[in-house]
C-alpha cells in the first residue's frame, strides 16, 4: 500500500514479464490484488509464457482470487502463447506447472470459459 501511495507502478513488469498482480494472484494475496485492480492493474497483463494473473490464481487453488478478478472482468478464454485457453492447459498432459481444481474449472465454465 505504501509503494502504491508513493507513486509505485501497478504494471511494472519483472525479468519475467509478471506484474505485481501476477505475485499477489499466484501468492494469494486478495487484499494486495484488489488494491493493485482498485490502482489500475491490468487484470489481463500477460508475462513471458502469456499468463494472466487467472492464470497464476486457477493454479495456485485461490478460487477466491480468481472470483475477484472474473469480477473485475478478466477474460476468462485467454490464451498462452502457445495457443491455449486456461482450460485446454489444465487437459494438456505435458503440463507440469500444476493442476486445475475441479471447482475452479467448473467457475470458469460458469462465466464463458471454453476448451
């Protein structure tokens, strides 16, 4: 909150290409994500390997994130730079980055997100 209210950049980007509301989403931290959204972050930004902060929240299990940042409009079909959707990574075998939880998957396809 401070480096927000000292002028801190809500979208600066890591070596990675991840935002601070990638590490808040993928860490959990929902009070830090939704001053981030409430300061102009990008809830769409996307790092290196074309991941969103939904990316890193689905993975990570923080449904309540991931919630949050549906709510603040987030597109729940964007693709990675491979070309796939947030579900079609979850069926993908030659993942290794995690898994998606049933319940997450099943908000996901509530609010329009397809294989």
């Amino acid at each position: 909150e401070f480096l927000v209210s000292e002028g801190a950049d809500v979208n600066a980007k890591s070596y990675f290409n991840s935002t601070p509301l990638h590490f808040a989403a993928y860490e959990g931290h929902k009070d830090v994500a939704k001053l981030l959204i409430a300061k102009g972050a990008d809830v769409n930004a996307k790092n290196r390997n074309g991941w969103t902060p939904l990316h890193r929240a689905a993975w990570q299990g923080h449904k309540d994130i991931v919630e949050l940042l549906i709510a603040e409009g987030t597109d729940v079909n964007v693709k990675d730079n491979k070309g796939r959707s947030l579900l079609s990574l979850a069926k993908d075998k030659g993942t290794t980055c995690g898994s998606l939880s049933p319940e997450i998957a099943e908000l996901l396809r509530k609010h329009g997100a397809k294989e």
